[in-house]
C-alpha cells in the first residue's frame, strides 16, 4: 500500500521528443512578432495614458501558441477565455478580499483554474492573469474591470492573431485545432 | 443458427511497445503536449473502442453479397459443379421450393462425397486421377444436389454482427454462410472474403 504509493512517484514512461529545428524556428519567429506587438503598442501608444496592453502572463501563453500549437490549452477558445474569465475572477476577488490580499491571490487563482476546467478553456497563463489583477500592484488596481479588457482581452486578441498569421506559414504548423 | 453462438469477448491484444509511440511521436512534426504512456493509453483505448464499434455495428446485412447464386434440390451436380465454376464461387445455397434454405454445397461436399480414398483433401483427388484410376468424380455423376449437400445448413439472421460471424467461421470451420430471414428465405451470403473487404472499406472511407 505505502511502497505502491511512493513508487507511483518514480514516473512511468520518458520524455517526449524533441522538435526540430524548423519548429523552435518558427517558435522563435512567432513569439518574437507576438510579443513585440503587444510590447510596441504597450509602451510606444499606450505609455503615459495608465494603460498598457503586456501583461506578464502573456509571456507564458506566447510559450504554449507559439511553441505547442497542437495543445488543446493553446487553442483559441483557452487562449482567449481563460485570460478574459481569470481577469473577471481576479478583479473580483481583489475587490472583494484586498483587506486579505494573501487570501484574495489564492481564491483568485483557484478559482479561475476551477472556471476554466468548468467552461473547456483551461490556459495556465489564465492563472497567472487572475494573479497579477491582485498582486499586480496599483497600476493594475486601479484599473478595475477595464482590466479584463484592455490589455487581457485585446492583448490575448493581437497574440492569437499573430499566431494565426505565424503558425500557418510553415507546411508543418497549422493552427488552430478547432476554434470552440 | 447464428444466435447460439456465444458470443465470445474479443482478446485480441495490441502489442505496441512504448518506442513504437515513441517514434511515432516524432513523426509528427511540432509540440505533442503528451506523455508517451498517456498517448499509448489513448491509443489502447481507441482500438478497443473502435473493434467495438465494427464489430457489433457491422452486422450481415450490411456486408452479405446479395446477389447469390443457388441451386434447387433436385439440380443434377454436374450442373452444380458448372454453375460453381461459371460464377467462380467455391460454395452456394441449396433452396427448397419455397425459397427456404435446405442445405449448402461447398467444393468438400464433392470431395467427401467422390470416390477418393482420402475425402478431405483436394490433392488427394489430384492425386489418384493421376495413378490412372480415372475420374474420381464418377461415382456421383447422377446424384442431386441435395445427395451431397451439408444441411441442414449454417445459417445466420440478417442482424446477426460480424464478430458472431467470424466465430461461427473459426467454430465450425466453414467459409460462407446463408443469410436468412424470419421465414428462413435465403436473402445473401457471407463469406471470409466479404468481412475482409467490409473492414478494409471501412478503413479506406475513413481517410
């Protein structure tokens, strides 16, 4: 019984393969154009007006729409619905809990995990998201529900329409696996 | 009949190693976001599922060869025998006057039933018309069809599923088999051939 319980952490199987070449390519070239667009309009358009459109996180989902492009976490309807409902759940529970801000940060990104695995759009940068709407500090606080929008949900929308001009490219890429 | 025929739980098991997926794997350009073994799962999964699928969804009337050529009881068997190798088939349907099977006529009946020493094998036939002991098919020159053939028949009901079928084949070592229906009227045939062909189509159609 215990033996069994400690051998389940020795792993079963080994790591999947590598890519090659072409794929950290094409990885490259896509999260460069990604993020470079949010960063360009963040900080030469929107410096000095209290809005920006890159949020950390936005880092993490360049990782899974431009380098797994095949993951159902990397597909449009997660992309664009876990960041959009982890923002909502963030904000809220910062509203609700700031006097707690510890308490606020767990409920925000159990929360926003639970609702993503609710509505079939689990994207792990959600959680950072719900995260940096109560750890983000007063710029982001400030803010309030516009949070959710700009720069999450137009931010998330520039990253996916970079992938899905990018990821169609290469013969060996297509993207996405299906839109809802 | 087809339905007393239990039906039989498939063992058929799939040796797939883990390198086999992996090397799969690599096959496919990009990310997989998967672990071998989950992949090995899934796959596992899938098969048993899509055996399933064909084997219980598939069922005789969806494959049987409809336009089946037969004989009545009283057809002479050089006629048999001719009508067998004009249509090139190695078995056919003996019909009583009503349209109800009676029996089958398979290529072993007339070797059971001719001359020959050994009555199981073809060659054994060969065999003697060669040691000049002439044809071995005399003896039943003026027989009928129902002298020789095997009845009452196998038979199957038009729902009954492949996998049943393919038993059947194994169980009684038979190669085709009569499709009938409630009154026992023969509606098509089924042989080896036709479960081969169904899951190669299906395979095909899927692509």
């Amino acid at each position: 019984m215990l033996s069994n319980y400690f051998n389940k952490m020795r792993g079963t199987t080994k790591s999947p393969p590598a890519v090659n070449l072409s794929e950290i390519f094409w990885s490259w070239i896509g999260a460069f154009l990604g993020i470079s667009t949010v960063a360009l309009i963040s900080y030469k358009v929107l410096e000095g007006k209290g809005l920006t459109m890159i949020i950390g996180s936005f880092g993490a989902s360049a990782v899974l729409i431009y380098g797994a492009v095949k993951s159902p976490l990397a597909q449009p309807r997660n992309l664009l619905g876990g960041h959009v409902f982890s923002a909502i759940i963030g904000v809220t529970s910062y509203q609700l809990f700031q006097s707690h801000i510890w308490f606020a940060a767990a409920i925000a990104v159990a929360t926003a995990i639970a609702f993503m695995h609710a509505t079939k759009t689990l994207h792990p940068p959600g959680g950072a998201t719900a995260l940096i709407a109560v750890i983000g500090g007063e710029s982001v606080h400030k803010l309030g529900y516009l949070y959710a929008i700009i720069p999450t949900a137009v931010g998330a929308s520039i990253m996916l329409a970079v992938a899905l001009l990018i990821n169609n490219i290469p013969k060996s890429r297509r993207y996405p696996e299906f839109w809802l | 009949m087809g339905e007393n025929i239990k039906k039989k739980d498939l063992t058929i098991d799939i040796e797939i190693s883990d390198n086999d997926i992996y090397e799969a794997m690599k096959d496919i350009p990009g990310y997989l976001d998967i672990t071998p073994a989950d992949l090995k799962d899934v796959y596992k999964l899938a098969y048993r599922h899509a055996l399933q699928r064909i084997t219980q969804a598939v069922r005789a009337h969806d494959i049987m060869t409809t336009q089946v050529f037969s004989v009545n009881r009283t057809t002479p068997v050089m006629e048999v025998a001719e009508l067998m190798a004009e249509k090139t088939v190695s078995g056919i349907p003996v019909l009583e006057e009503d349209g109800k099977v009676a029996g089958i006529i398979s290529e072993k009946d007339f070797l059971s039933h001719m001359g020959s020493r050994d009555k199981t094998h073809f060659m054994a036939v060969v065999a003697e018309c060669l040691q000049g002991k002439g044809c071995v098919a005399m003896p039943i020159r003026s027989q009928k069809a129902e002298d020789i053939m095997t009845s009452p028949a196998v038979a199957v009901k038009e729902d009954t599923s492949v996998i049943e079928i393919a038993n059947l084949f194994t169980e009684k070592n038979i190669n085709r088999v009569p499709v009938i229906n409630e009154e026992g009227r023969l509606k098509g045939i089924v042989s080896r051939a036709d479960i081969v062909l169904a899951s190669l189509m299906k395979t095909k159609s899927k692509q």
